[in-house]
C-alpha cells in the first residue's frame, strides 16, 4: 500500500454538496489585507524542504525531510484574495506532512493553518503515520486547485493530488512501500472551507477527501 489517507467522509457527496451552500458564492471585499510577501511567484510552486515565503511573513516556518516534495500547480490568479487562500493551501497540507515528518503535532504551523474539524481529521491521519511507525518519501503533486465559493471571508476550495511518485516509508528499516495495481488510487481529490481568522490567515476548517475519484482521472 502507498502513502496513508486522509479520514474519508463516509457521505462525501452529501457533505460536499453542505460546504458549498453554506458558503455561497461572490467575492470578498477585503482584497487588500489578503497580501501575502511571496505567497505566489509563479504557476508551479515546491514546497521542500522549508517554506521560506511563511517565514518571510512572519508566520511560523514549515520543514519537510529532504525525500518530502509537494508541488502545488496554479496560484496566481491575479486576485489578491484568491492568491492568499491558494497559499494559505500549500501551508495546511505541508503543516501536515510536517507533522508527520517531526513526528510532532504541536508544530506551530498546525494549528495556525488547520482548525475545527479540519484540524481534528488531519490529527488523526497524522497519528496513524506514527501508530504504524511510517512516514512518507517522495512527490505529491497538487494541480486543478480551484476556489468555487467565496464570500465573508468563507471560502470552499477544490484540488487533486497525484501521489504516484510518493510511498510510505518503514522507520525503521527504510523500506517503501510498492505500488498499488490501480492507478486510479493515486489519484485524492478533495474539498475544503477555508475561513479567514483575525490575523489574515485563511485556515483550512473542513477537509473531505476521495480516493480514485473521476473528477481526478
């Protein structure tokens, strides 16, 4: 089996669809206060081993293990306020994987970009790297990242991953794991409320996920 999955919501069709209408739809007014020094310098961002642009911002700095990689594809959509919540992304999924990596969930960067239930699943899928005794190696590419909703500081983002280049890995022996025979379980997607807290940030607060989903394929 290859790297661990996220909790997957047993109703995800259901709930999917309650994210979105609770979030509506439009814009937020504040675009301003949403910028973020270095949230976005291009297309295709990697974010291994340090995210230097969190440090940059005063906000806590994130560390990966050297054989860690995520590259998250799109960010710059010219909106201020979408850019900060397509950043605000990278740094939810690498503060998990940085938890996983330090074996720690009291990293600063965990509870800064990740609340409430979010918070609570990522916890768990977190605990279950360490009740194994794994971590993970490799790439986990992010791409299709899209903001759907968008209104009072509520917003619901849609992405996939491709995790055909990463694995588990064994602590203690070292050993990764091999691949699965369908290559449709490399493929997550996933849907999140992002909310924006009184220091700016856009905090991941519900985060679904689906194995071998088609929307992904």
């Amino acid at each position: 089996m290859k790297r661990r999955s996220l909790p997957v919501a047993a109703a995800f069709a259901a709930t999917a669809a309650m994210l979105l209408t609770a979030c509506g739809s439009g814009d937020d007014s504040s675009k301003d206060s949403d910028k973020i020094a270095g949230a976005d310098t291009g297309e295709t961002t990697s974010a291994s081993p340090s995210a230097s642009a969190s440090e940059a911002a005063g906000r806590p700095k994130i560390t990966l293990a050297e054989d860690m990689e995520n590259v998250f594809e799109g960010g710059k959509t010219g909106d201020p306020v979408k850019d900060a919540i397509l950043y605000d992304n990278t740094q939810a999924v690498s503060a998990m994987d940085e938890a996983v990596y330090t074996r720690s969930l009291q990293k600063p960067s965990f509870g800064t970009y990740l609340a409430d239930d979010a918070a609570r699943d990522a916890a768990v899928w977190v605990q279950g790297f360490y009740d194994d005794g794994i971590t993970w190696t490799g790439k986990v590419r992010y791409f299709s990242r899209e903001i759907t909703s968008l209104k009072n500081n509520v917003a619901t983002l849609t992405y996939c991953s491709d995790e055909s280049k990463s694995f588990n890995k064994n602590l203690k022996t070292g050993k990764t794991s091999g691949a699965v025979s369908d290559p449709a379980d490399y493929m997550v997607f996933y849907n999140t409320r992002l909310q924006k807290d009184a220091k700016g940030i856009w905090q991941t607060t519900d985060l679904i996920s689906k194995r071998g989903a088609s929307q992904c394929q």
